[in-house]
C-alpha cells in the first residue's frame, strides 16, 4: 500500500486537515515536530526519534502519549512501505498570552508524504556548502531538541537559490560552527571525528546520534566538542548528515576544498546499513 491510499494527514489519530486559529503552536511555536523516514514498512532510528521526542517534551513541559505516537509512526509505516512522516505536537489551544494552560492537551498531527528524493551524485562526489550570515541564537533551555520555532534556519535557508550549493553551514552568534540548515556536521581533524557541541543551540539530529554510538562502538575516536571556524578548514574531510538522505561529504566551503576520504566512505557504510 502506498501513501497515495492513506489519509495525507491526521489529526488525533483521525483523517482532518484543519486546526483551531487558537492552536498555541500556530500562535507561539509552542510544540515539537519529528521527520522520519519510511524504508521497507519500517522506520529506521525510530528508537532515536522516540528519545529526542521525549527530551522535547521535558524540555518543553508538554505533556502527551508518547507510546500512542509511537504505535501509530509503527502502522503508518507499515501501510506506506516507504515515504515520509512527519509528526507535530502542538500544546492544544489556549487563552491569549504565554501562559500555559492547565490542563493543556497536546494536539497530535500525523502527515504522510512521497520519499525524499535528492541527487545520488551528493552522496558519491559530495557538496559544496554556503557560507550563511544568519546566526544561531544561545539558548541552552530549547538546545538540541526540535522545537517548532525554525525561523533561524527558513532565514538560513533563504540566503541562496543557487542549485550549486546543497546546504548552508550556520554558526552561532559568537561565530563558531553549529550545524548545517537541515542537518547536522562532523568534522575529521587530527585523525578523530568532532561534531560541534549542542550545549547553547542546534538541533541535535537522530543520524548524528546514531553515527556517534555507531563510530565509538567501532573503536572510532569521535568527540563532542566545541569547534571554531579554522579548526574547520583544517579539517582532513567533512560530511553532514540527517535521518532522510543519510550522509553527504563536503569538498568546498568558499575557498577551501576537502576529497571524498575514506573515512567518510566508512561513515557511510555504516549508515546504509540503517538506511535499507
């Protein structure tokens, strides 16, 4: 079965495509979203996404089912075999102004789309990144979890539209390296990984997590780690990675150019074997 026989969205477990103009996540950002990818009637890293989604809703004092979430991400899946869902949890409607409401009943938002489709020759021959002036704020309380307030990156994002560049690298607001646009970055230097920090900002990405358990438990050296930009250049390679496309080398930042190394070619090895 595919996506084009399920219902494109859902709304509390039923077939819907409106909400109330009161919904705090439309009024504040108030909420959490996921993306995952559908392979074979399975969600890879489903483990990792439930585990970001509940640091969220501590993070965010939400409260919702994360089980029932999780249940119907499994029959979705199962019924699409491939393609994209993404879910959105909004903390319900509330009374005008930030306070939060009580009781607050989170609002759950089930979408369903096509695969992702991007280009094979980013995963084989690599990407060029742009150099975004749009910086990151600091602020560890939402650092890490993907909250609904993307506004940093659409305005990232906004910086290019030549088809040149793939993604954006996004420092923050002192200037040091924190993620691309829709994915997150490791950096090779002095024969061991480093993928920034996410203590002050960023989004800490499922792929990401899953490449550091996968590297550490193959004996790789790899570090969370604060990172500045020429510690960045003189990097020996550098890929980014998310949970749709898997990993994507980087050869060129404004002038600087890195190879496709091997060590990258091993990261992705171990993601095709989570990405099937």
């Amino acid at each position: 079965m595919t996506t084009a026989t399920l219902p494109e969205c859902l709304i509390d477990g039923q077939p819907a495509d409106q909400l109330p103009v009161a919904d705090r996540g439309l009024s504040y950002g108030d909420g959490l979203f996921e993306t995952l990818r559908v392979s074979q009637g399975k969600i890879p890293l489903i483990d990792y996404h439930l585990a970001r989604l509940q640091r969220g809703l501590q993070a965010l004092r939400l409260q919702a089912e994360i089980q029932l979430v999780a249940g119907e991400w499994r029959d979705l899946a199962k019924r699409m075999e491939a393609g994209v869902i993404k879910l959105t949890l909004t903390r319900g409607v509330g009374q005008r102004g930030y306070a939060i409401p009580a009781p607050a009943r989170a609002v759950r938002i089930q979408q369903c789309f096509p695969p992702a489709s991007y280009p094979a020759e980013r995963t084989q021959a690599g990407i060029r990144l742009f150099p975004c002036v749009t910086r990151l704020a600091r602020q560890p309380l939402l650092a890490g979890i993907k909250h609904l307030n993307r506004l940093e990156q659409v305005l990232a994002r906004s910086e290019w539209a030549d088809p040149q560049y793939a993604e954006g690298l996004v420092c923050d607001t002192q200037g040091l390296p924190i993620e691309c646009t829709m994915s997150n970055l490791f950096v090779r230097v002095d024969g061991k990984w480093l993928t920034p920090a996410l203590t002050q900002c960023g989004v800490r990405g499922v792929m990401r997590e899953y490449l550091l358990d996968q590297l550490r438990a193959q004996g790789e050296q790899v570090e969370e780690a604060e990172m500045d930009y020429p510690m960045l250049t003189r990097a020996s390679e550098l890929f980014c990675c998310n949970s749709l496309y898997g990993i994507w080398p980087i050869v060129a930042l404004e002038q600087h150019a890195w190879p496709v190394g091997p060590h990258t070619e091993y990261a992705q090895t171990l993601v095709e074997q989570v990405m099937k």
